[in-house]
C-alpha cells in the first residue's frame, strides 16, 4: 500500500513567503535545491569574471562535486576556449575561496549560444490620425518631385488604404 504524503498547507499570506523562494525554503529537500542554486549561481558569476564576457554570458555550471567543477557551454569552439582557460578560471575560483582542482568542459547543444539574438519584442505602431495625415498632405503638395515626396506619398498611401 503506498503512503500519502503529510498535508503541508501553503504560508500564509503577509509573511513575505508567497515567493518560489520562501515556498522552498520551508521544505528540508526545497532547502537544499535552494542552497545548490545559490551555489552554483555564486561560482557562475566568479567564472564569468575571470573569462571573456562572450564565453562568460554561455557558460554554465553543470555539476559540482568535492573538488571538480563540470562547466557547460553550447559549442565545442566555446569548450576548446574554455579550457584553454581552465587554469585562469581554478586560479580565481582558488582566490574566491574554493577548493576546486580540476575544471572539466561539457558541450550541451541545447544551450543558448552567443551568436543568438533574442527574441524582438512585438512592433508597436500607433496610426495616424487625420490630422497628421493631413500635414502630411500638405508637407506632399509642397515637395519638389523627387524620393522625398516619393516617401511621403508611399507614407500617405499605406496610412489610408490600410
């Protein structure tokens, strides 16, 4: 027969601990999920630090044992570079104040690269009104023909057919 989990009701409201943060500090495994995030995040802005920006903002913190560090990157270039790197980066881990003595690269394609862009955020247009189209109107009746008043008139068209 399979047992049930214990009934733990949710903080209550006022406490500040509404947040996945506060949420997971009340639960012993949370607490540690917590603390190896915390951990890794720590080491990540230390490795980051002490390589280029590009191959800082790429690489990430894989796993962490006693006194080995596996790093993640998305590209076998961004491995190669990095361990190429690796006494730099055990030399300021070292100076930070862990005791890390080997530094080994994992390539994982599924992170983001730094060649990607983000993503655009959607356009935002606000149309014309009718008094601006008619200034523009005016501005188009006072151009001399050429691609200035070409662009004007484009402008007008779009605005009023669409």
């Amino acid at each position: 027969m399979k047992k049930r989990a214990p009934y733990r009701p949710f903080p209550k409201a006022g406490r500040g601990d509404n947040t996945a943060m506060g949420w997971l500090g009340h639960d012993s495994r949370g607490a540690g999920v917590l603390a190896t995030a915390r951990l890794h995040l720590q080491i990540q802005r230390t490795v980051a630090a002490a390589v280029p920006p590009v191959l800082g903002a790429v690489c990430r913190v894989a796993r962490l044992e006693t006194d080995r560090l596996q790093l993640a990157v998305p590209s076998a270039a961004h491995a190669a570079k990095l361990r190429q790197m690796a006494p730099r980066i055990a030399q300021a881990l070292q100076a930070a104040g862990w005791n890390l003595n080997e530094i080994t690269v994992k390539v994982q394609a599924g992170l983001p690269g730094a060649g990607t862009k983000p993503a655009r955020p959607p356009k935002e247009s606000i149309p014309l009104d009718e008094t601006a189209l008619n200034a523009f109107e005016a501005l188009r009746e006072t151009l001399n023909p050429g691609p200035l008043a070409d662009a004007v008139a484009r402008l007008l068209r779009h605005h009023r057919e669409g």
